[in-house]
C-alpha cells in the first residue's frame, strides 16, 4: 500500500514541477497546461522522470507479476532442451524424394543411384524427344527429370551428412 502512496506522491510532483516550469517558461499556467495537452513533445525531463517513478511505485504489483510470469514462459522456450538433426529436419520430404525415385528409406546410396540412372534413361528430355513422343508428354518428362533430380540431389545429401555435391 505505501508503494501506491510513493507513486502517487511522485506522480503529483511530477505535475507541480511541470506546472511550475510552464507557467514561467510561458508567462501562464493555462498557457502552459493546453501546450502541455496539445504538445507533449515541449515536457521538461524531471517531468518524465518523476512520472516514470510514480508509475513504477504504483503499478508495482502489476509489473511484477508481469515480470513473473513472462520468466515462466521464458523457461518453455529454452533451446537447449531441443536437439536438432538437420537428417530429421526433412524426414518428410526424404520420404517423398524416395518414393519418387522408387526406392525405400532404409535403401544405401549405391541403390539410390541406380534408381536414379533408370529413371534419368527413361524421362530425361533428350530421349523423349528423340522417341517422337508428343509435346505434352515432352514437357511431362522435364517435370518430371526435375523431380528426379531434387530427388537424388536431397537423398545424396542426406545420406553424406550434408556435404554438398560439389565435393563430390
């Protein structure tokens, strides 16, 4: 209770300086009092400072419990409590990079490879083309040799632990 009685007391002081600066910085309280509403940029700093403190006296409680509870939330954030695998990360999206290029998760990169080849022989443009096959399925097989390609590019990756392809 006596921090709601401090902060009142620094806030009224705050007030009685402010009101005192502007009524001689301005020849008039009233004067002073509509700046102080209609411009609030003009304030004196032991205003701000006196209000500051008043506010803090007498919001303590509040801040306080403020204070506690964001440091309670602050413990369900910690990042050290997570372990991260980059291998673990996309899991999802090896699975589906495996199974376009119809191979099983658990398969070695020799397997993979060989994927790739026969599906790289099958769908690369260049022997669509040659084939005499339609436009359509022309830009079909791009698609797909993309796909293929981020496929085995992803799985490759994965399986050297992240060295890039270039290393290779």
């Amino acid at each position: 209770m006596w921090k709601k009685i401090v902060g009142v007391g620094l806030m009224a002081a705050a007030l009685i300086v402010e009101f005192f600066w502007l009524g001689l910085a301005f020849g008039s309280v009233i004067v002073g009092l509509v700046l102080l509403i209609f411009a609030p940029g003009i304030l004196l700093a032991p205003f701000n400072i006196l209000m500051g403190m008043g506010l803090a006296f007498f919001y303590h409680d509040r801040i306080e419990a403020a204070r506690e509870e964001w440091e309670s939330r602050q413990d369900y954030f910690r990042y050290e409590e997570f372990e991260f695998d980059p291998r673990e990360w996309h899991t999802g999206d090896l699975n589906r990079h495996y199974a376009t290029l119809g191979c099983e998760p658990g398969d070695d990169l020799e397997t993979v490879k060989r994927a790739y080849r026969r599906l790289s022989r099958e769908y690369h443009p260049d022997t669509v083309e040659g084939k005499g096959m339609s436009r359509e399925f022309v830009e079909f097989a791009k698609r797909r040799m993309q796909e293929i390609n981020e496929a085995y590019r992803a799985i490759r990756e994965a399986l050297r632990g992240g060295e890039s392809l270039r290393a290779a």
